[in-house]
C-alpha cells in the first residue's frame, strides 16, 4: 500500500490531526467514487463494504453470517469475493470497524486471497483478530492499529475513525475523504449516554465533518423500526445488580463472548455481593484472557478456576458463559443437557440470559430455556427482565447522526430490507431528498460523480460462499438442495445387478430407505416400487445400454412412482452394479 511520505520516526497511523493535510477538497471533475457491498444489504450479517476509486480499493468489515434452517450443515456464511478477487491488485487496505463476528469473522477465509494486504484495526479488534488469524494460521496480512482520533492515508483516501458507542469496546466508525468528497460509514452504533466503558462517541468529530459537507452517510439499519432511544447499558448493569443480590444461590449469566462491556459489568456485580466468578465456554475464556491482557477488563477479585466449581456446588457463585443463542455446543445448552463437565445445573440456581435471540436462533434459545427450567433452575431472559439491551441505534439516535452529519445522500446498511425501508423514510423526514436515498441490495453500486450527482451503478458479481467444516464455497445449491430433500422427505436407494455384456437386470433390484417409509407396513410400497424399478430397465435386444441411461430411467421412474403414490418427494439414488 502506498502511503504519503512521513517522517521516519513516526508512524502513518500514530500521527495526530494537525500534522496531517486537510481532507480532500472535491473535485470538479474525474472519476466516480463507487460504493459497492458484498455484504450487509438486506440482511444483518456478512458485512463487507467496498470503496473504489480508480486503481484503489479499500474495504471496511469483513464478516460472517450464521446458517439458518435453509442451509442445513453449514457452519458458517461469507461473502463472494469474486469482484476483489479479479482486483486482487487495486486492494489496499481493510478497514475494522469493530471485533464482532458479523464484521470480521470472515478475514480468516478471505485474507489468504489478498495476501500483503494490512488490516487496520482498533487496540481490542486487533487483539480479538490477532487470536482468530493464529488460530487459522493466516500470516501474510499484517495487522496495523488504527484508533479513534487517529488519522491513516491509503492512496488517495484519508481515513479518519471516530469513536461510537456499541456492545463491545472500541468501536468505530470513519469518515473517509475522497476526491469525490466525504464518506461518513458508522459502523454498528447507538449513543449511550452512560456506557459501562465511560466512552462516549465523539459527538464533535461528527459535528465536525457535518459542518465540512458530507456527502454521503452510510448508516445501521438494524433499530431503525424501533421507536426512540437504546437503553444505555448501564440499565444492564443494575438488573445483574438486583438478580444477584436476592438469589439464593448460583448465577449463571450467559451473553455473547465478545460483549466485554457486558462481561465488566458481570464482574462488578459479582463482587459488590462478594461472589467469587469462574468463565466457561472456550470463546469466553479466551476473550476475558485478551481483554484482560489489553487492559479493557479490570477483576475487582481474582477468577476462580473452571475446575473449582464442581467442587463448590454449595457456594454462591457467579459463573459467565457462552450461549445465549442456544448454540448446541456452547456452555448454556450443554448445561441445560446436563453434558457440561464443570458445571451441573442444580435447584436454586438461577440462569440469566443476557441475550436477545438473533432471528432464526428463536427455537434453540427456546428449547435450552425450557431444559434449564427442567433442570430447577430459575431462568431469567430478556422479554420478563431487563438483562439485556442492543448495541444498535433506535429512530430518536438514528435522527441524531443524520442531524449532525447532514448528508447529501444516504445509504442504509446493515439491515433486512424492511430496516433499510424504515431508515431511508427517517432520512426524507430529516431534510435528505427522497432521490437521494439509495436503497440498495448486495452488489448494486452508488456512485458518486465528481459533479455532485450520484446514480445506481450495474450489478456486480457478488453472492454468499458456504463454509463446511474445511471446505470453502464446495457446498453449492445443490447440495444444499438435496439436503433440504433428505430432511423433509428421506432418501430411498435403488440398487440394480445387470449383466455387463448385454445390459439386462440379474435378478430384481434391491430397495433401500431411510427417513422415508415406517417399516413392514410399507412392504406392498416397497414391492411395487421394486416392480416400477425392474420395468424401467428392462429393453429389447442383446447390446448393452449405457449405464448412465439406466440410472436416469430408474431414477425417474421410481421418484414418479413414489410421489404419486405418497405424494412426497425422497432423493432417489440409483446404483448400477454390472457383473
């Protein structure tokens, strides 16, 4: 990447504001800024934000998206990068505007493609990251720290982060300074007044850029139908305060790993009452290991070994851990199971999940709340307590932005597209021109000309890669097809013996279901599927058919057979055995 000349003993990203030029003054005339996502548009997750000018391109977020009922054995979900991929060399820097999963949890399968390029990151983010890159052994991306306040310049962008509030410390927005003009994007936000860390986001930095001109504000969508303003956490910090106080015996909090605000306030809590606090889950302890490394975590008393808890059943403990989306191998379901090896739950704890359900996570968080309250405990969630709240903007805040960055265009991300609907409706009430909002799907570029105007550009390639166990992008539709088939209506194998010279069946072919048919009472069904079957490969004359032609015949004729009889559709699966 090339970066303007500096003097030796300071580095680019350490440099303060006044030492640096002024932000680009638009031009007149030249190319167009292009604002092009792969990821983030009608749909939360998966955020991957490009911005290109020319021959350089630089990308903000890099995340992932977790399966839904649709992509069954799926682990995760990121974006295409087929568009970057044939600009490998335009690729410059990226940008992170925060530690979550949805925004950088997808670096470890991209990066490898874009090898020598920095990321650039927030102190936390960058710890968060450096673990998740060892993990998975990516090393030619070096990662550089970027901070609130602090200034970067990557060819002919200059990128200034400024701090905004959100469930995980140091997170940020930026304000990026083209040729074309200024790009506010927040990042994930809300304006807490009194967040748990004491850092507020930087209401004069963006008051600032407003009164420079924005050109255009790309912005969170994910509270935009949410009338008024995010409860501060600090409203978090107090339920904790009043459960723990009258429990009669453990506290099990479970909250996103990340949430190290949240986890702060856990401890804090705990030791107003004088618990001791063990960590559970592997994210969890890893976690609360950086954090507490990087200074971001403060133990008013030491943590009490995992191994120690079964040995104190009788204490009045507090234990955080992992769960909170009734993830199958995460320390809460394992707990509800009773399969958690340190942790057995027992009557007269109480269970509090610090969490609201991402959409789609609804029935597992259902099903592990309902095995905890089996198990005796007390189960406290967020639609009978306030034990959690969003790090995501509402209306009220949403107008706020809009008020102090006075945009002439505005983009909604990081949203369903009712969200996106929603915050454009709040942008055209806030004075932005209704033609000036841009509500757009995953690879449909805004570009801003150098002359003011800014138009929908042509579709580029763009679409999600799935992530199964090591393999990346092999799981196409298809298979996701035929898995679909295989949960709603089984799998029946149809196994023919022919004779290899002539081509006729030896014998009648065998039939083989599961997940399909009940057992003996279906054996006319099987009977006469195998009658169907035998027909279909049966032909005149002595020279062999091709064996494909007779799997096609027996597919076809058995999945016919079965659909009209059952009126449902089994993968069928033909096998040709030539003797």
């Amino acid at each position: 990447m090339t970066q303007r000349p500096q003097p030796a003993r300071r580095p680019a990203e350490a440099r303060r504001p006044q030492e640096t030029r002024r932000p680009h003054k638009a031009a007149a005339s030249g190319p167009a800024l292009r604002l092009i996502p792969l990821g983030g548009m009608g749909e939360i997750g998966k955020n991957l934000y490009l911005y290109e000018y020319q021959d350089t391109i630089i990308l903000v977020d890099c995340g992932l998206a977790f399966p839904d009922e649709t992509t069954l054995g799926v682990d995760i979900i990121i974006p295409d990068i087929s568009y970057l991929r044939a600009r490998r060399s335009a690729v410059k820097a990226v940008l992170i505007t925060h530690g979550h999963e949805d925004h950088v949890g997808a670096l470890p399968h991209i990066l490898p493609e874009l090898p020598g390029v920095p990321v650039y990151a927030s102190t936390l983010a960058r710890g968060l990251l450096a673990n998740k890159l060892k993990e998975f052994k990516v090393t030619a991306n070096p990662l550089r720290p970027l901070d609130p306040g602090g200034r970067l310049e990557v060819g002919p962008f200059t990128i200034e982060p400024f701090r905004v509030g959100h469930s995980i410390p140091d997170a940020m927005g930026y304000a990026i300074h083209s040729p074309v003009g200024t790009v506010i994007h927040t990042g994930d936000f809300k304006f807490d007044q009194t967040p748990a860390d004491g850092k507020t986001a930087d209401f004069a930095m963006l008051a600032k850029f407003g009164a420079q001109g924005v050109l255009a504000l790309v912005s969170d969508s994910t509270r935009a139908e949410a009338p008024g303003y995010t409860p501060s956490e600090q409203v978090v910090g107090q339920a904790f305060k009043g459960i723990i106080s009258s429990a009669p015996g453990r506290v099990i909090i479970a909250t996103f790993a990340s949430n190290i605000a949240r986890i702060q306030q856990v401890l804090d809590a705990a030791a107003e009452f004088h618990r001791k606090v063990a960590v559970v889950g592997r994210s969890m302890e890893q976690n609360v290991k950086i954090a507490r490394d990087l200074g971001y975590l403060k133990f008013p008393t030491p943590l009490l070994a995992k191994e120690e808890i079964a040995r104190r059943t009788k204490e009045p403990l507090v234990i955080a851990t992992t769960g909170a989306q009734g993830e199958p191998m995460a320390g809460l379901a394992k707990m509800a199971n009773g399969e958690h090896r340190n942790v057995e739950i027992q009557n007269g704890d109480t269970v509090i999940v610090s969490a609201s359900p991402i959409p789609g996570n609804e029935e597992a968080v259902g099903r592990t709340i309902d095995n905890l309250f089996r198990s005796g405990a007390n189960v406290i969630y967020h639609s009978i307590a306030q034990v959690h709240v969003s790090g995501h903007a509402s209306q009220e805040e949403l107008k706020m932005m809009l008020a102090l960055t006075k945009p002439k265009y505005f983009v909604p991300m990081h949203g369903d597209m009712r969200m996106q609907v929603a915050h454009g409706r709040l942008a055209t009430q806030m004075g932005v021109l209704p033609s000036a909002v841009f509500i757009i799907d995953n690879g449909t570029p805004v570009e801003f000309s150098a002359d003011g105007s800014a138009r929908r550009g042509k579709p580029v390639e763009h679409g999600s890669v799935f992530v199964d166990g090591s393999s990346v992008g092999e799981i196409s539709e298809i298979v996701l097809r035929d898995r679909r088939t295989l949960a709603d209506d089984g799998i029946v194998v149809v196994i023919a013996t022919i004779d290899a010279r002539t081509g006729k069946p030896v014998g009648r072919p065998a039939l083989v279901t599961r997940g399909f048919l009940n057992g003996d009472e279906d054996n006319k069904l099987v009977e006469e599927a195998i009658t169907i079957a035998l027909k279909a490969i049966q032909h005149k004359g002595d020279r062999g058919a091709e064996v494909g032609l007779i799997k096609a015949q027996l597919s076809e004729s058995v999945s016919r057979f079965l659909g009209k009889e059952t009126r449902r559709r089994p993968l069928v699966v033909p096998v040709v055995v030539e003797v």
